[in-house]
C-alpha cells in the first residue's frame, strides 16, 4: 500500500484503540502518540511512535514504544499490539 494510505490506517487505528495522538506529520510519515497507563500513580502514559516509509514496493512501517520508570510491559504484549494495529492496517509481513 502507499505510504499515505498506511499513514492515514495507521493513523486511525491508533485513534480507534484509545491512543493520544500527540503529534503527526504526514508528510515526514511520523506519528507520535501516548496512551494511559491503568493503575499507574501519577497518571503515567507510554509513548509510542510510528514511521511510515515509502519502498519501492509500497511502504514500510516502524514501530518504536518505550515506558518509563518503575512499568513494565512483557514483551508479548507489546507484540501483540504491534499485530494488531499492522492487522488493522491491512498489513502483509
């Protein structure tokens, strides 16, 4: 799929599951966005950040995520997200 049709999937699906979209910029193909962390003292949230790349055949899309001291998230877990938004995307691996 094209980089602007992956962005913009992207995009949505990061909305539809709750996500803050902090900051986006569709022409760089960056998407940086945060979610609340349930029990967390403080009202902590986790960042996660999403570059769409134009490829000669279509577009590629990274994932970066990061939390902050003192959470933890299994690494199962954070790729089951990863699934399920490329899934969302209607992303082939």
């Amino acid at each position: 799929m094209s980089k602007d049709t992956a962005f913009t999937k992207s995009y949505g699906s990061l909305a539809k599951s709750g996500y803050q979209i902090v900051q986006s910029d569709k022409g760089a193909g960056v998407i940086s966005a945060a979610q609340g962390v349930s029990f967390s003292k403080g009202g902590k949230s986790v960042p996660l950040n999403i570059v769409v790349q134009s490829e000669s055949k279509g577009s590629s899309v990274s994932f970066s995520f990061s939390i902050t001291g003192g959470l933890s998230a299994s690494e199962d877990t954070v790729r089951d997200e990863f699934c399920r938004i490329a899934g969302e995307m209607g992303a082939k691996s």
